[in-house]
C-alpha cells in the first residue's frame, strides 16, 4: 500500500497527522480544524485514522480577530526590527572608527620607526666622534664607514699646528691644575 505522503508529510507514521496539523497551523495561522464528535478520537499526536476537516470561521467578527492574532503574532516576530537597525548602524560607526584607529596607528608606527632610526643614527655619531675626536656636529654620512671617512678627513684638518698642551687637545677650555699656576695664583690673585 502506497504511503500517503501531504506535503512531504508521512501522515500513516506515528505523529503525522500531528505535524500536518502543525504545519496547516503554521501556514493558516488560527484557522481550527475539528474532528466530527461522531467518530472515535485517539490521545492528542496519535493518528486515529481520519483527517480533521478545516472548520471556516462563522462570521467577520471571528475571521477579524484570526487575522489579527495572526497579524499580532508577525509583529511580534519583527518587535526588534527597529533594535537591530540601531546596532546595525552602530556597526558602521565602529567599523569606520578603526578604520581611523588603523590610519592612526599606521602614521605613529611610521613615527616611532623614524625615532628609532634617529636615536640609532645619534648614536653612531657619538661612537664615532668620541673615537675619532672631532666634533659630532660635523661629521656628515649615513653608515659607519661614511662617517668613519669623513671624521678622518676631519681630524687630519683640525690637527693643530702648534705645541699641544697635555690634557687640552680634547678639551681645550679645561687647563688642569698645576704647580705653576698654583703659585701665580696665590701671589697674583687671579688666574
């Protein structure tokens, strides 16, 4: 025998006349469908061989109110509509801030590598005049040994001509203490 099969509904399994029910309830709303008193009922969700048949509502008043629980039921389905409007635009907002926050971060990150590579470069400068004794100020080039060649090229131009006094050819402001001026000092008073 042939399965009676109602939209895709196998009403002969256990339960099927159950779910068409819930599918006509799904898809006409309140519509009743009634069992004829006269034949024998089964326990709720068990088949007992007849069909419902789908009972019209007996006047306006009734088919309004259907159609307004039903339209009532739609409503409430979509309450949250305008919510999720709201959050939706939120969304935008905040994927065009980090979208701002990204540009920022980019132009900082270029920043701080900028820094980095001064400090570095201030650094090099120091190692190399310190070694080289010629004024960092001066020195010009971009790698070690730019500035190595350049600060050799210093020195050989700053190297005096003169007798040199120990202790001033680094510093030439800063005469140490001798016996000498020492002794000038005390019968002279002055430097």
């Amino acid at each position: 025998m042939p399965k009676k099969m109602l939209h895709g509904i196998d009403i002969t399994a256990p339960g099927g006349v159950q779910k068409l029910l819930d599918f006509h309830r799904l898809t006409f709303g309140d519509a009743v469908m009634e069992v004829d008193p006269d034949a024998g009922t089964a326990a709720a969700g068990e088949p007992n061989g007849q069909i419902a048949e789908f009972k019209a509502p007996a006047s306006q008043a009734e088919l309004d109110r259907i159609i307004q629980d039903r339209v009532a039921r739609v409503k409430n389905q979509f309450a949250d509509y305008d919510d999720l409007k709201a959050k939706a635009g939120q969304v935008e907002t905040f994927q065009s801030r980090i979208s701002e926050l990204e540009a920022t971060n980019t132009e900082l990150d270029g920043k701080v590598k900028g820094f980095a590579a001064e400090k570095e470069r201030s650094a090099l400068l120091a190692d190399v005049a310190t070694a080289k004794k010629v004024p960092a100020d001066a020195l010009r080039g971009s790698t070690r040994e730019e500035l190595e060649a350049h600060a050799d090229q210093l020195a050989a131009l700053l190297k005096p001509s003169g007798p040199i006094i120990p202790g001033q050819e680094v510093s030439p402001g800063n005469v140490p203490a001798a016996d000498d001026r020492a002794a000038v000092k005390q019968l002279f008073g002055k430097d």
